[in-house]
C-alpha cells in the first residue's frame, strides 16, 4: 500500500492510484476507489463514514473539528467517470501513466484530478494541523455521471442532517485558464443552467414506402430539425453572465470591447457571437436555452412511412428560468403543430451567494499574478444542482494551470483525457490555501 505522507504531498500520484480503478458508471462500482480514500484518512487519525443506497456504490464523509466562529466549509466530488467504449486511446484510458508532462486517463479532468485536489488539501490540513475556523467536510459521491441518484441526491434527501450549517462549497467546475486576448481568464463558477428534457412528437400521414406523401412526419422532422438549427432560442442577461462579460470587457483592448459589450444587448448579441470566433461556444450556452436533438425514434418497417416521429432533446434552461417559458420559446420556433412534453425537470441553483468569491479570485491571483478571475454560469449541470437544496453555495473552483493550445472543453469525457502533473500539484495548494483563509 503506497505511503499516506507520500500520497498526501505529491497529489498527482494520488490521481494516479484514483485513475486505476475502473469507475465507468455504468455500472460504477466505486467501492474499491472509495475504500482506497478511506484508507488513506484512516492512516491520518480520519474518521470516515460510508453511506450506501445500492451495493458497491458508497459514498464517504469525513470531517475535520473547527473552532466553530465559521460555518462549515464542504469539499465534494464524484469519483464515477463517463464510458471510453469506442474511443481510441494513445494510452490506456485507466493506467494512469505518465508521458509528455501529462497524466493520462479517463477522469483526469472530469473529475478525478479534482477529487486528488481536494482529498490532498483535506489531509494536509489534517497532517499539518491547520487551524480551522469552521469544520472542514469532505464528501466524495458516486453517480455524478448519471444523474447522482446513488450520490449526491440520495445524500441530500436521505443524509441532510451531515451538511448542517453549511454555507459554501467547492466543487467542479472552474479554474482552469482561458486565454482571450492575450489575457488570462480563470473562470469559477457560481451558477449552472438547469436540466429541462423535452419529447417533440411529430405526426403526419402514413403509407406506403414506395409512395412518398408530401407532409409526412418524417419530412416534418427535416424542417423540425432545420428550424432548430436556424432559429436559436431567445436571449436573456443573467446577472452571472453579465458580470463574467464585464469582467472580460474590462481586460481586453480598447478594439475588441465592443464585440463583447454587444454580448449584454439582446438586440446585438448574435452578431457579437458570431465575432467572436471559437469563443462563441464559451458566451452562447450562458446566454440563452438551448434543446439539442440526441435521440430520434420512428418507422420500424422499411416500406411504411411512420406517423409519428419522437425526437428527445436535450434541454438547458437557464437560472430562474421555468419549463412552461422554454416550452413557449421552442413553440415560437418549431409552430404550434408539433407537440411538446417536459420529460424531465430538475430545478438548479437560482441564486448565488458570492460571499466567499473574492478569497478564491485571490487565491488564483497569488498562484498565478497573471490571472484574472471572473463568475461563470455552467452550461451543464453539476451535483450543485442538489446541494442547493440545502442552502449551499457551490463554487466550481478545481485551479489548474494547461499549457497554451490545450482545450480543456474539448478534453473532457474524450479520447486522451489527462491533465499536466503540475496541474494537480497547483489546484491542491491553492485549494489549501483557501481553506486556511476561510472565516478568518
């Protein structure tokens, strides 16, 4: 069993040992990763907790004793990671090794890398005896990567009582670099979209296949489809993307602030995007819904036209924003003739609490005096999205330094995943370092 002083200190190895076992959910099967953790704490004088809603699937909670003049602080990740079926690898997705200054594997962005962040500060200021203000929680769940049903849900709603008093988290995602302009931009987040699913059912004649009729459900699918495409959803200025926008409005040069100021002007704000390059896809999600066509059923025989057609979408909504009001947008686009159904709707975080924002924009700043910090809506929906039902503030704040031309957007859940070693080493000192400064 490899040495705890040793793992604590040097977190890229201990991303390694994470990356090893196989977490692909599903099926899961994070008990080994989990038991391996608990381990290690235990070692430190830790006492952990697991708590189980299926078999082989536990999640853990530790903690550390306060003084009590602060409110609890909570660290929490998942350790499941999405499948690598059908990817190609340069290396083996679940070694762990080492090449060209990276770590490679599935989940060393998403997010094991930030659970070894997270785990090493927690035993560090166990093992260093830093004096803590407010207790220190450590959680780590499963079943991020399918919808938290086994993790962070059934924490919430079956453990609430662990996460008493908590006010703030940290959590994915946020801190990476993002370079626009010559600057460096490290966003952490403060506030995610909303998952809202939608079933579009078109319908039209049925008939023979070796006689095509015009208006059937499939050639209304072609124009459903089209019109998607064509016609994206409204735009709304969310107090969270206007700030981020502003941020990087005030950095960049005198030519360029037009292009994003543009942004917070419904009026203007596509042609702004479309100014923008390769940076379109960061400002688009956080600035409107958005439904994306993912699974499409219809016709089982090869010489019937079907009448009817289902398209899931994957639906996004933004903060505050309500089913009924996106349904209203889709209808506006796709006419009133088609039929849509809200599948599946989980509320999302619809405030935001940015009291200890400036403590992790400092932080970065120190680490790294070129940084400059801004607030971000997450396109996507994290374990936040529970959490918040319980009052907490989660910010995704995992810090890592990537070299020029690494996108970690189009990094994460793909073919070659991996993080730089330094990377891991930069997020568990910074990490540490905050929950020092915390309540004091």
């Amino acid at each position: 069993m490899t040495d705890t002083t040793t793992l604590y200190q040097q977190p890229h190895i201990l991303l390694q040992h994470l990356i090893r076992f196989d977490t692909t959910n599903p099926p899961g099967d994070e008990a080994e990763l989990i038991h391996f953790v608990a381990h290690h704490l235990n070692q430190l004088g830790i006492e952990t907790a697991l708590y189980e809603k299926f078999r082989n699937r536990p999640n853990l909670v530790a903690r550390l004793k306060g003084n009590g003049t602060a409110a609890p602080l909570l660290l929490y990740g998942h350790v499941d990671v999405v499948t690598t079926e059908g990817q190609k690898w340069t290396h083996p997705p679940f070694s762990g090794d080492i090449h060209d200054g990276f770590i490679w594997g599935r989940g060393a962005l998403d997010m094991k890398g930030g659970v070894a962040m997270l785990v090493a500060s927690f035993m560090r200021a166990k093992a260093e005896n830093l004096p803590l203000a407010g207790d220190l929680i450590l959680c780590l769940v499963t079943d991020e990567e399918a919808g938290g049903d086994a993790g962070a849900k059934f924490m919430v709603n079956e453990h609430p009582e662990l996460f008493a008093g908590v006010k703030y988290a940290i959590g994915e995602f946020g801190g990476f670099p993002i370079p626009i302009a010559g600057k460096t931009f490290y966003p952490i987040m403060v506030s995610e979209r909303q998952l809202c699913s939608i079933r579009a059912i078109i319908r039209g004649p049925a008939g023979h296949g070796s006689s095509p009729i015009a208006g059937s459900a499939t050639s209304r699918l072609a124009h459903f489809l089209l019109a998607l495409e064509k016609s994206p959803l409204p735009i709304h200025i969310t107090p969270t993307t206007q700030k981020m926008i502003e941020t990087i409005a005030g950095h960049v040069p005198d030519e360029m602030k037009p292009a994003f100021l543009g942004l917070l002007n419904p009026q203007t704000a596509d042609e702004s995007l479309n100014q923008l390059g390769e940076l379109r896809r960061l400002f688009n999600s956080p600035l409107r819904n958005t439904a994306s066509p993912t699974i499409l059923r219809g016709g089982n025989k090869i010489n019937v036209i079907p009448a009817e057609i289902t398209v899931d979408l994957d639906g996004r909504i933004l903060p505050n924003m309500t089913p009924e009001i996106f349904l209203a947008e889709l209808k506006a686009v796709v006419g009133d003739d088609i039929e849509l159904q809200v599948t599946n709707f989980e509320h999302g975080p619809n405030t935001h609490d940015m009291g200890l924002y400036d403590v992790l924009a400092e932080e970065l700043h120190h680490a790294d005096e070129t940084a400059i910090a801004m607030p971000y809506l997450l396109s996507g929906v994290t374990d936040a999205r529970f959490f918040a039902q319980l009052g907490i503030q989660t910010y995704g704040y995992l810090p890592m330094k990537l070299p020029q031309g690494f996108s970690f957007a189009t990094t994460i859940h793909s073919a070659n995943e991996r993080i730089p070693v330094e990377a891991v080493g930069f997020g568990a000192d910074i990490i540490y370092r905050v929950i020092g400064r915390y309540g004091k």
